[in-house]
C-alpha cells in the first residue's frame, strides 16, 4: 500500500496530465450543474485553480445570484484559511505560493458558507479526501463541530482521481458530495 505522500505523488502527475481539452469539458459540466441544480442564491467558496486542479472560476459567470468567494491565508493563524467576496473583474494580489487572492474584501470563515469546493488531489466514495498535504482546508474547518450551520462540502476532481479506499487521518472533513467532469456523486445527505 502506498504511504499518503507517494498516492499524492502519483495523484497530482496524473491530474496534470489532463489536456485542455478535458479540463474545459470539466468546468463546462460544473457550471452546468450547478446553473440546473442551485438556482437560489448561495455563498459559495471555490478557488483558483493551480497544479491541474478542475477550474471552477466559470461559476462566476452563473445567471443566478451566487456570491462566490476565494481562499486567503491568514496573516493572524498561520496555516488557516478565510474566504473574499471576488467577481471575475476583481483585482486580485498573489500569496506566498502565487496563487491570486482577492485584493479587498471582508474576510469570511469556512462555518459561513454555504458550499465550499474543494479541489482534490484524490477521493474515495466514503467521501474521503487527499489534498495538497498542508492541512489548510482541514484546519479551517476544524472548529465547525462549534458552529450553529456548517457548508456543504463539495470536492471537485477528475474522474481518474478516485481510488477504492483512501486511508483517512482523524482530523479529515468528509466529503458531502464530489463533482467530476462527468458525474456528481452524493455521499452524505446534508441540508443547506
């Protein structure tokens, strides 16, 4: 079996190995999904897309009233995330990993959210999850055990991302559902 580090290894090349083509088939299933299925206005957490990721931005194109946020580090707890408010014509600044972060806006915590996209590295259908290996994403969400809601959690992949059975940490958010650029696969009934 292979340790957390070398699935990610393999993982991650196979996730860059997707054409263009296949990562715009993606975004146009996710859009699509989410334009048929969510029509009421949402808070919605995506990200901007790095390292093969499925890009989620065209969301922010949706005729129905979404306000869509990005991830921000957090200069005040270090490995946490918070999210802004962004629109495709927002100016954005790069972090230290240079990945663009909305420039102004009032930070929001993961508990406020309605949804949140993940992007994966790798899945399983008990809606476990591999990330990037930081913790961020998990450490965020740590407290919404406290909290009087907490978000859909949503991971987007590539369908070749998924295997049988990933070995979970005990600190990792299961997933509610997963989206691919074929399928959406529901793995907890959960209400927003």
């Amino acid at each position: 079996m292979l340790s957390r580090a070398e699935l990610r290894a393999q993982l991650r090349a196979r996730r860059r190995a997707h054409s263009q083509a296949d990562q715009k088939q993606a975004s146009r299933y996710i859009f699509t999904w989410f334009e048929k299925y969510l029509s009421r206005p949402l808070h919605i957490a995506c990200y901007w897309p790095f390292d093969g990721e499925v890009d989620v931005r065209s969301l922010a194109q949706s005729s129905h009233s979404k306000i869509l946020y990005l991830p921000c580090l957090n200069p005040y707890r270090s490995g946490h995330l918070y999210f802004k408010a962004w629109s495709a014509k927002q100016r954005t600044h790069l972090n230290h990993f240079g990945i663009p972060e909305p420039y102004r806006g009032c930070p929001r915590q993961a508990w406020r959210m309605d949804i949140i996209l993940l992007p994966l590295v790798g899945f399983d259908a008990m809606g476990n999850r591999l990330g990037m290996g930081g913790g961020y994403y998990d450490r965020s969400l740590a407290d919404l055990v406290h909290r009087p809601k907490r978000p859909w959690l949503i991971g987007v992949a590539h369908d070749d991302q998924e295997i049988d059975t990933l070995p979970a940490e005990p600190w990792d958010w299961p997933l509610d559902a997963v989206i691919t650029g074929s399928r959406w696969l529901r793995i907890r009934t959960h209400k927003f």
